[in-house]
C-alpha cells in the first residue's frame, strides 16, 4: 500500500469502494475542545488571527473551496491549506476482541460467509480511522482481549490491551492498525473495563474515546470504567454490536446454545425460552441505554445484518444532531 494515495487502500476492512460511501461524512466532536489548533471545530479560543500554517493532500471528501488552485495549477497536484488555532481531535478506538464478538449466527455460508460481530466492528472502527485521519486528525487503537496465561507481556503492560497504537494521523498509522485488525483472532475474554481505565491514565482527559462491543462482560466494572473516565473530563461512546440472532433468538424449534468463552453446550426447546428471552435480552438493552445516558455516555446500537455504511452514517448524522 502507498500511504500517500488513500486510494490504494486494499484491506480486509476498507477498501476503495468503501472510500466513495465515506467521502460525505464527516467524524466531529459533539463537545467543545481545547486544542492547539482552532477553526475546524468549536473552541474556546478566541481573539486570535487565522494563519497560513501549512499544506496537506488533497483527501476525497474535502471541500473543493479548500483546494489551492494556484499550487495546482503550478504542480498538477491537489493540496488543501491548513490555517493555525484549527482544533485537532484526538480520539481512541477501543475494539471487544473477545470470544463472543466471533459469532456470525447459526448457519453461514461457508462460501460466502457472512461478517462476525468483530469484522462488522472493524469496519466501522476502519471507516472512523480514515475519516479522521482525512479530517488531519488523530486516532489512538486498542484491542481488547485478555492476554494468554503464557504471554509475556503488552505495549501497555498484562493488565491492558493485547494490541495498541498511540495516537497517529497519517496512512501508515491507519494502515498499521488495519493489518492488526486481520491478524486478530477473537478468543477469551475482553477485559474491557480494565482497557478503558488503563489508556484513561495514560491519555489527556478531555479526550475522545468510541468503544465497540457486544457488552457481554462483566457490566458493572464497564459502567464504572466509563464513568470514571466521564467524571474526570473524557467524552466516552458505546458502539453495541450485536447479531440479530442475539437480539430474537432464530426461527428453529431446538437448539444447542454453546458459551463462546467456556465451550459449555446446553440443548434448548427455542420455542419454550423465546418470550423469556426477548423480555430478559430487551431488559439488557434497556438497561445499558439508561445506564449510558444517566453517565453522560453516547449510546448507539448497530445490529450486524445492516450495511455497516449505514449504520456509520447513522450514527454520524445522530452525533452532529446532539452537537448542534
């Protein structure tokens, strides 16, 4: 892959005909940011002059009223100014690697086999990644997912992520965290919570942090992570991934329900437990709606079964409605 041309990107999760579905979106804060630049988002900043700061390539997707006609007409190629007090974002990508994120439903077609909650939240996590880097700003990433008993150690130490990246805005970052999203085999469990805290201590508190995860962990220290990192300045969303399978339980009329994380099987008359499962799984998701909103935590639910593209440009249309 050449990291100048974002054209060339050819992964797994974003390739070039994923850049034309997400050249009208734009990925912003819903809060105000203090930055060192200012003019791009809201700030507090004021009575401070706009100046020429510098140049960078032209992104699909960017104004064309941004575009320096004169350097294009003198280079043949197409560059955007950048001005001083333009407010950088940083935002950190926390991704649920654990066992249950690899369920795909009940009867895939190994042909064609259909996106597990991980790659469908890989996708959205890759489109954000690009949206902000070609927004000139930068994005941190992490994987969840508890590390072996034999593994030695993390970039952030046993009790954090098995994967990171520190905050990057440039194609070869994105491009490091795309390869790192392939290599991933979901297993075990996230360790969720313990991420959340771990890179609160570590980053700047008036940061941005987007958690994609099926939730099915241990609720009440994520709640407390998430508060935590609410209370002392951060901004925090919950992407919940789910299958529609999990949501209504399949048409079948018995089933064998495996634990991802245990191996443990337990057959099922589905017919028998379908009204006292839809009433506990609503109560689940009600329960985190109301939990996120009391915290002050965006909550947004994306099923697996909608185009990912969709459900981003939802959710995106949704956070700029709040941010107005």
């Amino acid at each position: 892959m050449s990291t100048s041309n974002p054209g060339d990107l050819k992964f797994k999760y974003l390739q070039q005909a994923d850049l034309r579905r997400l050249e009208q979106l734009l990925f912003a804060p819903r809060r105000v940011i203090e930055g060192r630049f200012s003019g791009q988002y809201a700030t507090r900043q004021r009575g401070q002059s706009i100046e020429f700061r510098d140049y960078r390539s032209y992104f699909p997707g960017d104004e064309i009223t941004a575009i320096d006609w004169k350097v294009y007409g003198r280079t043949d190629r197409l560059y955007i100014k950048l001005f001083e007090h333009q407010s950088e974002l940083t935002v950190h990508l926390i991704l649920d690697a654990s066992a249950s994120m690899a369920y795909q439903g009940i009867s895939p077609d190994t042909r064609h086999p259909s996106d597990s909650k991980f790659d469908y939240a890989c996708r959205l996590a890759a489109a954000i990644g690009f949206l902000i880097v070609r927004q000139h700003d930068r994005f941190s990433f992490s994987l969840a997912q508890a590390p072996l008993a034999a593994s030695k150690t993390t970039r952030l130490g046993t009790s954090g992520p098995t994967k990171h990246f520190p905050p990057g805005g440039t194609l070869r970052h994105l491009a490091g965290v795309l390869e790192a999203m392939e290599q991933t085999r979901p297993r075990g469990n996230s360790g969720l919570a313990t991420v959340i805290h771990e890179l609160a201590r570590r980053g700047r508190r008036r940061e941005l942090a987007v958690i994609f995860s099926d939730l099915l962990d241990d609720s009440d220290a994520i709640a407390e992570a998430l508060a935590t990192r609410v209370h002392h300045g951060g901004e925090a969303v919950v992407i919940h991934v789910l299958h529609p399978d999990e949501v209504s339980l399949p048409n079948v009329e018995h089933g064998i329900f495996v634990d991802s994380e245990t191996g443990g099987r337990l057959r099922l008359d589905v017919q028998e437990i379908r009204e006292s499962y839809a009433a506990r799984m609503q109560e689940f998701l009600k329960g985190w709606e109301q939990r996120c909103a009391r915290m002050g935590v965006d909550y947004f639910r994306a099923e697996s079964s909608e185009p990912y593209w969709q459900t981003l440009e939802r959710y995106l249309l949704g956070r700029a409605a709040i941010g107005r």
